[in-house]
C-alpha cells in the first residue's frame, strides 16, 4: 500500500526519516518510492531544455558586471597555472586584491561562489560556445539539479506522482526558466538555500550529513549574504522539532554548554558588526582573535560527538555549524584570508546599510515609483500574477491540504516556513527591486506545494489516470505553453499577460534581456552606418549592456554610443524599464518608434529616429519646468505649455525659429503664454542645448510641438505625469509629426 496525501502517514514525516524514532534513519514498512532513474532523467531533460535556449535573452544589465569578475578569475588562476609567478607572489593580499573583485563596493559586491560555478561551465564550453552561453550553461544546470531535489524529496515522501507533478511545475515557472539563462547569483543561491534545507532535515538524524549542512550553509553564504535569512526557518524548526521535545535534563545541561560555547563569539561578532577597532585589537592580534573562538568551538564539537549516548544526535548540530561554517568560508573565499575581520566587517556593514553605500534602486510597482523597498504585500501580489493560474491554484490547494493534515504530516509545515520566509521579510525595509529575483527560493516550495494539491485532488476521483492528465494540463501543461510563447522573454511574463501587466503598473522588463540577439541582428542590419545613438538618456539609466556587446562583437563597431558632445543629430534606443522612466524618455517612448520589439504587440525595446527624438526633445522643454523637476525629484509642468491657446504656442515656436536668442527682446506685444514659454527655452540669453541642436537639425519640431500641445493637451499631461510608460492606446495614440510638415522642412533645406 503506497502512503498518499489524502492518506497520510501514520507519524509526522519530516522528510525520509523521523526524529520521533530516535537518532538513526529508519525505513518506515510500506514507504512511496521513487526511483533514482526518475531522477536522473527530470536532472537530464530540464538540463537538456534550459541549457540549448541561454542563449535566447538578450545580455542583462548585470552580466558585464559579473563576467568582468569572472575575467579577473579567470587571469589569477592562468597565472597561477602556466607558473608566471610564484605560488607566494599569488596568495599575496596585493595579487587577491587586484584580481578578485568581490564582496566590497564596486561591479560585484557578492562573494565569489556564483562565479566559481560560472567558471565550472565555461572552462570546458568555451571554445566550442560563445563566451555569455558557456558561462549561462551553470545557471541551466543549477537549475536541472533544483528540479531534479524537489522531484525526489516530495516523491520519496509521497510517490512519485506527487514528487513528478511537484517538478514539472517548477520546471515550466517561466520566470524562473528566465533566471536560469543569465549570468548571476540567483540559480545559485537557490541551489544552496535549497540544499541547506533539504540537508538540515538530514542532518537533524544522521552525524554524516551535519558536514554537508555546514559545508552548505557557508555556500550559501558565499552567494549572497541575503543567504544567511535561511537560518530563520530552520532555528524555527529546530526550536519546535528538537528543543521542545527533548529531555529538561538533557536540554538545560546543553543549553549551558551552549551558552559557554557563544561566549568568545560575542566580542567576534561584535568586532565584525562595528570593526575591529572599536575593540582596539592590534592588527598582528586579529587573525588569533577570529581562529581562536572558531578552533574553540572545532574542539568542544570533536569531544562532545564522541559520546553517542550523551547527546542526542540533533543537538550537536548548532555546536558542528558554529564550529565548521565560519571556516568553510574563510577557506572558500581567498579574498578573506588576509585582514580577515576588517574586510568581512566591511562586507557586513555594507550589506547592513546597503542604503547608505549603493545607488538608490528604483522600483515601479502598481503604478507608482518606489526606492528600495516596497509595500508589505509585494511578494504575495507577484507570486499572483507570476506563477501560471492552473499552477497557482494547485499550490493553493497543497497549502490547504498541508495545513489539514499538519496533526500527522509535517512536512508541509516545514516548506510552508520555508516559502514564507523571504515574502516575509519583504514586509521589512529590504531591498524588492526586479521582480520575483530576489525571493526565488519560494517558487520551489510553492511548486512542492503543487505537487501535493494535485496529488490531494486526484486522489478524490475515481478515475485517477483521466484526474491525473488534467491536472497535468491543467498544471505543467498550461505553464510550459506558456513559456513556449514568451520565450525569450521570460523576465516579462506576467499570468495576465504582459499588457494586462502594464495597465497594472507593473514592470514589463527590467534587466535588457530584451534587447535580444534577434533584434541585434536586425538593428546591425537596418541601422544606418555610423550612427550616433544616444543610450545613456538619463543617469538612471544602465549602458554598459551596449558596450559590452560591442566589445564582444555582437554589435557593430560603426555605431557611436553615447558621444559627448553629439556630432549631428542622434538616435536612441529605449528599454521599456518602467522604473527608471523620467519625463522625457517617457515622452520618447510615447512617440512613434522606427524599430520596436517584444511578445505580444507590447514594446519592450524601441529604436527611436532622430526625428522622433527631436519632437519628444521639442514637447519636453516646452512642457517640463525643468529647473524645478530637479528639486525633490518632483516632476513640475510648464501650464502654459497646456492652456490650449494654439495661437500663443505657435507664436512662441516662430519668435523662438526667427530669432533664436534674440527672441527674448521681441516679448513686448506677445501674450503672457507666449512670454511663459519663450523665456522657459532662453535662460539667461543661452537657448536651452536641446532647442539648439532642434534649430540647427529640425526646426520643424518646435512647430510640431507647440501644435501636439494645443490639440491633446491632456494626452500629453497624462504621458508626463503617469509614474512609468503608457502604452499607446491608453492616451490616445502615438504623439507624432505631420509627414508634410517634416517634408516640406526638407525641401526647404
């Protein structure tokens, strides 16, 4: 008889072993199976899907950034190898220091650990592979593993239905397939969260795998320090599962142990919070201040597992992880072993008060522009409308399901800490920029979930085989057609769609993965030969991505990025990243584009003309009071520019196309609209530099300006004071020029 999840095992099942029954894992008479080859086929097929398609999104914005430190890598290890210096000359502080950039404020401020997996796939693809796909082929296989853990942890512990359905919804999460195809932290942290948990369950059982927790954890951290928040779900469990349940005698002997254990650590932990200065240790003291406590604590762990009898097997645990974790990642990061407490309290303190070292993310999120962090309810509200609906609802399902049973199954009870945790922390004043990224461990636990709900549901049909195919449609089925079609745009997928996304207000792209390989192929094409093309349109805005594909290649090398000064009139390109949308790129976005691209009719990516560049410049230094828009970041409109008076705006264009400067001195007879806004384009007897390059390349704009002002006034209010970019249809259609009117300033010139 195979234990199901409407009849669930008799004891609260952990995992594949019980802390009821002792320390040693015991094979429970009648327990679901599931088979190794099951496993190495969902490792395999999830491997073989996401790795042939890395190459689909286009370079991300933080891909240079993380292949850079990877080079610095990739040249400390070759000089080590072909012997061009001594082993001393590259354990040097000097040598680590230049070449590993990482962990401190700069391009990379994480650990290594991400990187090292990134090498792991591009050593060997390399030649064979382009340079971004080798090193993308460890975030695909990351995430083959992750698939391949969830499918055999539920399906050892419930059938290999429930653990089979539980993996393919993971593997068809197209946000998290998207993840899975850059260059980053994200697959990684989530392999290690993942197994840190999984590991933990283990360990709470078995001496062998309290190493592996350990070795896990430090991993974790050595990803992201964000990573150390999976301490939350598992001190909580331990709490419940271990603490509460063990002897009083056992328990205050161990709490005292403990307490003498944490001692020498308070004055470590306090120097790696506030500096080693703060306490006043010599720097020729500070390396036997950290390995002191740290040996200490290895010491009293080796002694005390001697003694099988004494302890029961889980409460060794915090001793081995305290013990063995702080010196995994010393020994894993290189960039620690010299001035060892400085550097780690320097990354604590940069991690702590991220706010006050990096540059303010900004955020869009319903409508409105946020920095940093974002309301209470933001994971819960993108689980909603990121996760495919038969998906969703499954998992909702589970987590009913979970929580009915929780008196004898308590598993689910486990993942839902898990899956709670980082949307909890969401609450706090953290950082919620791009999306789902920075929360992906949840996925897989809701996926867990799902697997669970289908299994709870099929269960109550007679038909099981005809309950199991639709709920496979229902589920995997409808996700994975639903990757299909947004590939390769999978950071843009939204369950409503991506324009039910936008009316929203959420994101539709945030990282330049849409600026695709098939859209480098046609702007390489049709792009005239050395254009000038404006990328950096504003200093929120991130070009390294174009320079980077020029260096590799992928770009042509005619194309002038972002000159200063512009020679002539530019072009621009345009990502559709709501969150960096200031007024005049909104009102670029508003016009009509010579080149757009993205999946279903909406434009993530825009190649905007020098003519349609030179009417949203004309509109905006007419509309935007931009002396003050600076001030407190609020945006402030000229009114007069709105009043609608089409003779006052046309007036202002001709004195300003007339007398340029000299305009100014020909106010005395013209309305105070005309006034407004001829003195808001010269200031100071200068023409604003933008109204410069119009007179001298398109003269024709300022007329078409003032004319889109009086006649859809509150069209363009609306594109001006709506936080993110509209889609067309929403303020009326395309802010554009007469044909004529651009032509006959052509035959004129």
């Amino acid at each position: 008889m195979t234990a199901t999840a409407d009849a669930p095992p008799r004891r609260p099942s952990l995992t594949w072993i019980s802390l009821t029954q002792g320390n040693e894992m015991t094979e429970e008479p009648g327990k679901p199976t599931y088979p190794w080859w099951m496993t190495l086929a969902l490792f395999l097929l999830t491997a073989l899907v996401a790795g042939a398609t890395v190459a689909g999104p286009g370079i991300s914005w933080d891909e240079p950034a993380y292949r850079d430190s990877q080079i610095g890598l990739q040249n400390w290890f070759g000089e080590m190898v072909q012997g061009d210096v001594s082993l001393a000359t590259s354990f040097s502080s000097e040598s680590i220091d230049h070449y590993w950039v990482f962990n401190r404020f700069g391009s990379n401020f994480h650990p290594p650990m991400a990187s090292y997996l990134h090498l792991l796939t591009y050593w060997p693809m390399h030649n064979i592979w382009d340079d971004i796909s080798s090193r993308r082929l460890a975030g695909a296989i990351e995430f083959a593993l992750v698939v391949a853990m969830l499918g055999h942890w539920v399906g050892r512990t419930y059938g290999w239905p429930a653990g089979l359905f539980a993996a393919l919804s993971l593997a068809t999460l197209p946000r998290l397939l998207g993840h899975a195809h850059v260059i980053g932290t994200d697959m990684a942290l989530l392999l290690f969260w993942i197994t840190t948990a999984w590991l933990f369950l283990g360990a709470l059982a078995r001496r062998s795998l309290q190493w592996l927790f350990a070795t896990s954890l430090a991993c974790l951290f050595l990803v992201k320090a964000s990573g150390v928040v999976v301490l939350v779900p598992v001190i909580l469990w331990f709490g419940i599962t271990v603490v509460a349940r063990s002897p009083w005698r056992m328990l205050g002997r161990w709490l005292l142990w403990t307490s003498l254990i944490a001692a020498p650590l308070v004055p470590l932990g306090y120097s790696l919070l506030a500096g080693p200065d703060r306490l006043g240790i010599p720097p020729s003291w500070q390396r036997g201040f950290l390995l002191g406590p740290l040996m200490a604590l290895v010491f009293f762990w080796s002694s005390q597992r001697r003694s099988r009898k004494a302890w029961n097997i889980a409460l060794e645990l915090p001793w081995m992880t305290m013990a063995v974790t702080p010196l995994v990642v010393i020994a894993l990061n290189p960039t620690w072993w010299h001035d060892t407490i400085p550097k780690f309290a320097s990354y604590v303190d940069l991690n702590l008060h991220r706010q006050d070292h990096l540059p303010p993310i900004a955020i869009f999120y319903l409508g409105e522009q946020y920095n940093y962090s974002l309301p209470w309810h933001n994971a819960f509200v993108l689980m909603a409308v990121t996760i495919p609906f038969g998906t969703l609802a499954l998992g909702l399902a589970g987590v009913v399901r979970g929580f009915l049973h929780a008196r004898v199954d308590l598993l689910p009870i486990y993942f839902f800490l898990q899956m709670m945790t980082l949307p909890l922390f969401r609450m706090l004043p953290t950082p919620a920029h791009d999306g789902v990224r920075l929360f992906l461990p949840t996925f897989f636990f809701f996926a867990a979930f799902a697997g669970l709900g289908a299994t709870w549901l099929a269960d109550r049909v007679a038909r099981r085989h005809i309950a199991w195919m639709l709920l496979l449609l229902i589920g995997p089925g409808w996700a994975a057609v639903d990757w299909v079609r947004i590939h390769p745009y999978e950071l843009s997928y939204y369950n409503v769609g991506l324009r039910g996304a936008m009316d929203w207000g959420l994101e539709p792209t945030y990282w330049y993965d849409a600026v695709t390989p098939a859209i480098l192929d046609d702007v390489n094409h049709d792009l005239p030969e050395n254009a000038t093309v404006l990328v950096h349109l504003d200093p929120l805005i991130n070009p390294e991505v174009f320079f980077e594909l020029q260096s590799l290649g992928r770009l042509r090398g005619d194309i002038q990025l972002n000159p200063n000064p512009i020679e002539g009139f530019a072009w621009a390109w345009l990502l559709t990243h709501s969150s960096k949308a200031t007024a005049f790129t909104r009102l670029l976005y508003a016009c009509e584009p010579w080149y757009e691209s993205g999946p279903s009719g909406v434009r993530l990516f825009s190649v905007v003309d020098p003519n349609a560049l030179a009417l949203a410049w004309a509109i905006h230094v007419f509309a935007v009071d931009e002396d003050r828009a600076t001030k407190g970041g609020q945006l402030i409109l000229n009114e007069a520019a709105f009043s609608g008076d089409g003779e006052s705006l046309a007036r202002a264009a001709d004195l300003i196309n007339q007398h340029r400067e000299q305009a100014i001195e020909h106010l005395d007879d013209e309305s105070a609209a005309t006034r407004s806004l001829v003195k808001r384009v010269i200031v100071g007897g200068t023409l604003h530099p933008n109204v410069t390059r119009i007179l001298d390349h398109a003269p024709w704009a300022l007329d078409e300006a003032t004319r889109i002002l009086a006649t859809r006034p509150q069209d363009v209010r609306r594109v001006l004071t709506y936080p993110g970019y509209l889609l067309p249809e929403r303020f009326g259609g395309y802010l554009q020029p007469r044909p004529e009117t651009m032509s006959r300033e052509s035959t004129d010139d």
